[in-house]
C-alpha cells in the first residue's frame, strides 16, 4: 500500500503498523532462541527482546513522526524523563514480558497515539500467534488480522464491541489477579473466565469474546494504551475505579486500577 494514497492519519497508523510488525518480527527471532532473563531496578524481567524490539520502534517512529515525543517502557525505566505536552507516543516493546519469558505465546508489541490525555491511535501486535489489531479511535473504526510467516498482513476484518447478555464473560490475567479484583468479580454476574495475558485481553473485548476485564491493580500507561485505543474505536471503553475515563500522561505515566468493558458500564467497585 502507498501511504501517499491515504490520509494522513490512515498513513500514519499504517506507518505504525510496519513499525510493530518489524518490531515484532524480531522479538520472536529472539522467543525462538536462547535468551537471558535480566531484572531492572523494580525486580521485573527484561530481556533482550524489550531492548531491541524498543530500539526498532523508537528508530521508526522518529522517521514516521520526528519531534514527536515518545515514552517508552524502558527507556522510561533508564532515565525516568517525561514530557510535557499534549500529543505523544506511549510504546510498551514486549507486553507481557512474564508470558515471553514462560514460553507463552501470548506476549505483544504495543504502540498507541495520546492526545490531550486520551488515546486515538492504536496497534497491537501478537507475532507467536500471528495476530495483528488496528484502531482509530476519531475514525471509529477497528480491524484486526492474521499475519503470514513473512510478516504480511491477510485476512483483515473490522471488529466491534458485542452486546452484554444477562450473564458476562469475563476477561482475567495469567498472572496479575489480586484480592481486590477477586473480591470485585463477586459483584458481577458472571457466565466464563477467560484468561489471557498481555494487552490482548483488551483486544478479545474489543473483537467482541468477552464483556469485561477488570484488573483493579497498578499498571504503567504504556500497559494499557493501544489496548485502550482498539477497543474505544470498537465502542467500549476503559474508566477508573472512580467511574472516570482512564487518561494519560500522569505523573509517572501510572495508571491506578481499572476496568475495561463493552457494550455495558460495570458496577463500580464497592468499598471496603
């Protein structure tokens, strides 16, 4: 495709798309070999995927966007420098690193566009499992697809949001559920758990194969931002344990808890 033929903002988000599938192209050479598991100053993993699947998406989105601001997960981690300013980038290299690490195929590539505090663009990239997933948020329009073995996008289908039934499906973490979202999933009306790992929990809501993923613990923005975007341009949305939607660009890029959710608002959480 010929981004001269698109838009500028469709150009810009199939820029991003290249961006995470090279990305991704690489952290899998890596999933497929032998790597070391390293700890940064918070005892979380890092491998050598994070760092060079980050270095990729940082070279290209220079090229893509240049003066456009970008935060990225570790460089963030190295030198804790943010920014002021109401457009950037929030880049999580390898989401889902502890799924990475465990030989879970369910790790991604995230890269997401924030605007005056909300995403508008983002891109989801699962290369073990060969998925890919798009969203505009000001074109409301998501779209998720296979990939090839050459990194070649086939099979694309635009995606939404299903309606709630009287009973939810639920959306939970391999390895991320505390006490408190065990105790605010006995609010809700529950039919399935499912579990995932990553970002692509927000990403199965966003296609319409569950109603909810709650995870009422702290998160870093870079977690949450592409995910946020897809499933806003598929008609849910992401809010805090206050009920607020969840912004962007807060001190630390730290998200409090949160809950994502399709066609129906949740309940909020009930204090203790």
């Amino acid at each position: 495709m010929l981004l001269s033929s698109l838009s500028p903002q469709a150009a810009l988000l199939e820029g991003l798309v290249q961006i995470a599938l090279q990305a991704g192209k690489r952290a899998l050479e890596i999933y497929h070999g032998d790597f070391t598991v390293m700890k940064k100053d918070d005892d979380s993993p890092v491998t050598q995927a994070d760092r060079e699947a980050e270095a990729i998406i940082l070279q290209g989105l220079k090229k893509l966007q240049p003066g456009v601001a970008v935060i990225a997960e570790e460089e963030y981690a190295k030198t804790k420098k943010g920014y002021n300013t109401d457009s950037f980038f929030l880049v999580d290299p390898i989401d889902g690193t502890q799924e990475f690490v465990n030989k879970r195929d369910e790790f991604t590539v995230n890269i997401a566009l924030i605007k005056k505090a909300y995403p508008i663009l983002g891109v989801i990239y699962a290369p073990a499992i060969n998925r890919l997933y798009v969203g505009d948020v000001l074109a409301k329009t998501a779209w998720a697809a296979d990939t090839t073995e050459d990194f070649q996008i086939e099979n694309r289908n635009s995606i939404q949001i299903r309606e709630a039934g009287e009973k939810w499906d639920v959306m939970t973490s391999f390895s991320h559920n505390n006490p408190a979202t065990e105790a605010y999933l006995k609010q809700l009306p529950i039919e399935n758990r499912i579990k995932a790992g990553s970002s692509l929990k927000l990403c199965l809501l966003a296609e319409g194969k569950a109603d909810i993923y709650p995870r009422l613990s702290p998160t870093h923005e870079w977690d949450t931002a592409a995910g946020h975007a897809i499933l806003l341009a598929a008609g849910g949305n992401v809010i805090d344990e206050t009920g607020e939607n969840l912004t962007y660009g807060k001190p630390g890029y730290r998200n409090p808890g949160f809950i994502a959710y399709g066609s129906e608002q949740p309940p909020l959480p009930v204090e203790k």
